[in-house]
C-alpha cells in the first residue's frame, strides 16, 4: 500500500516553549540597552541612569512574569490533558478553561514583548548616541525660577509611560517658545522628535532583526512588506517562532517514527526545500518500507507511508499518530488524504533518491 496525507496539526505544548524562548531573547536585547545606559554613565547623572535602567528593569519584569504565569499554567494544562478524551469527567471543563487560558497568555505575551521592544529600545539607543537621555531634566532643573510653565502640564507630561517620550516633552516645555503651548501640543512636538530618533535608528536595528532571523534560519525576505520597525519586530518575532515550532516538530517526528522501526539518516534524507519553504524528511526500514514527512510553517505536515503490502502500513501509521498525540501532545485537528494505492506500488522508487540530490 502506498498513500499520502496532509495533516492539520495543533502542537500547544511545542508552540508555547517556542514562544517562551523568543520572549526570552527579546530580555536579552533590553539587557544590551542596560548594558549601553551603564556604559556612558560617566556622562550621565546618577538619577537620570537610575531612571532609564528601572523603566528597562520593569520591562523586563513584565515580560518574565508573564513567561511565568504561562508555563504554570501549561503545567496546569499537561496535569489536565490525560482527562480531555473524557467529556464525561468532571475534570474535562477545566482542561478546557486552561487551554483558553493558555490561547490568552499566548496572545497577550507576543503583545507584552512586541510592545516592550522594537521602536521603544530603538529610540533609547539613538538618544544614548545623541547624549540626550538625561538633558531634558537637567535643562528642566535650569529653567525653575526662570521659565514660566504650565504645572498642570507637567503633571501630564509626569505620566507619560515611555521615559524616551516623556523626556522629549520635557526639553519642549522648557523652551520659551512653548510656554503657552497645551499639553496636547507639547505631545505632538515631542512625537515628532522621537520620531526623528527613531528613522535615525531604524537602518541598524533593522539589521540587528535580519542578523536575528540568519542566525534562526530565517530569510530576510519575510521583511519585504515590513512598512516600520515595530511591524518588522512583529513579523521576525513570529517568523522566528514559526521556525522554532517547525525544528521542534521534525524532532518530534523523528523520535516518533524511530519508535516505529525506521532509520532516519538526517546527514543524506534532510533536505530544506526553500521553493516551498518546507523541510522533507525520509525514514527508510531495512525491509524496505519507506515514510515520507514534509513539515511546512502553516500547522501542516504532509505524510506518505510506501512499500507496505496491502493495508499493512496502518500498523505504523496509526501508533506513530498515537504517539505524537499522547507522548508529545501533537493534536491532529484534519487529515487529508491526497491519494492512496491498496496495492504495493513496484515502480514508483518515491524520494529517497530525490532527497540525496544536491545534499546541504
């Protein structure tokens, strides 16, 4: 028997580790802008340093606090997971909730992260470069008992949350051209600046993500359509998860199909298609049975199981199927057939001599 299907899959735990670990690198990049503030500190005022590095430190904070409310809650939803083919057991609802719960942190965690870096440590960069972290305060200071302005104004400008915007109100209300100005267009005038920082900075951070994407196996063409740096931190985080889940899958389903008695030669029978931008896989067993897998970025892999007698190879495919669910919570969501032959197929010699061509 010969026989090819595409598979919708759902692999929460694998997604979720995945997403974990690309919120992790992003602590690793306010870390290096930490690291720049401790750098040229000299040049700047104890509490201006001590301010800028406790916004980041919070950052940080807010963004590790919700990595870990999302593995206790996996943990929750593993402990439920053995009762969710069960609707009859009291437990089931409360798999149900967790995994909606997990579906939240998800998307509220990707938010956390693409909100907390991209554009905003951009803008603290390029104000380290141009030496204006702290000016704002110290013309501030200057201009008490000099500049008359507006309390009620500055109490606004008091609660602005991002410290790089917040500083460039400052340094528009001490100019003497602005002291009657309202709030509003005090904003608007320090909006313009840190905008201007952020195009001066925009080249190299765009960079630093492209360097982040060749070192995750990704192409840089997934910034093609990016219009500023915040959509191209978006897209490269998800593009960067994406390519996590897809390694961690091909893992799974070589694990998993070695349990089943195959051989998988990683060095010849791997191969990335960049065409189709999917990864091919080929297991052969010494008796001849061969099993195909195309593992795509879209919660899809393909499988074609050849070389069985008669409807044998169900013996493989239905406890390689039962392990991704059970061992390695892979949920197959829709299996599609694309064809199947009941009879051994002599003459078709499938991909494994196709898979040994132009080896990487």
């Amino acid at each position: 028997m010969s026989q090819q299907v595409t598979v919708d899959y759902e692999g929460l735990t694998i997604r979720i580790q995945a997403e974990c670990d690309t919120a992790i690198h992003s602590l690793c990049k306010i870390d290096k802008t930490i690291e720049r503030i401790h750098e040229t500190a000299n040049k700047l005022e104890s509490e201006k340093v001590i301010e800028y590095e406790q916004y980041l430190q919070e950052s940080k904070k807010t963004i590790q606090s919700k990595i870990d409310e999302f593995k206790n809650t996996l943990a929750k939803y593993q402990e439920l997971k053995k009762f969710s083919t069960n609707n009859h057991d009291s437990r089931y609802s409360d798999f149900l909730k967790t995994k909606q719960e997990l579906e939240r942190q998800s998307s509220d965690l990707i938010d956390t992260v693409n909100t907390l870096t991209g554009s905003k440590l951009a803008v603290i960069d390029q104000m380290i470069d141009d030496g204006l972290l702290n000016a704002g305060n110290i013309l501030l200071e200057k201009a008490n008992g000099v500049l008359h302005y507006s309390q009620d104004v500055l109490n606004k400008i008091n609660q602005i949350e991002d410290v790089s915007l917040r500083e460039l109100a400052y340094r528009e209300l001490i100019n003497s051209e602005n002291k009657e100005l309202s709030f509003e267009d005090i904003l608007s005038k320090a909006q313009s600046e840190y905008d201007l920082l952020l195009n001066k900075k925009t080249e190299s951070a765009i960079a630093e993500i492209k360097e982040d994407l060749k070192s995750s196996g990704v192409s840089e063409e997934i910034l093609s359509e990016a219009k500023s740096l915040d959509e191209a931190n978006k897209i490269a985080n998800e593009s960067i998860t994406d390519e996590k889940i897809r390694k961690e899958t091909l893992k799974v389903i070589i694990k998993a199909i070695k349990a089943r008695g195959f051989i998988v030669d990683t060095k010849n029978n791997l191969k990335i298609d960049k065409e189709r931008n999917i990864v091919k896989l080929v297991a052969l067993k010494a008796s001849g049975q061969m099993a195909e897998f195309e593992i795509q970025l879209n919660g899809k892999f393909m499988y074609h199981f050849d070389e069985y007698e008669g409807h044998a190879c169900k013996k493989d495919i239905e406890p390689f199927l039962e392990d991704l669910k059970n061992i390695y919570d892979i949920n197959i969501l829709h299996e599609e057939v694309n064809w199947e032959n009941p009879d051994k197929i002599q003459t078709q010699k499938y991909q494994y001599v196709d898979v040994n061509k132009n080896k990487k």
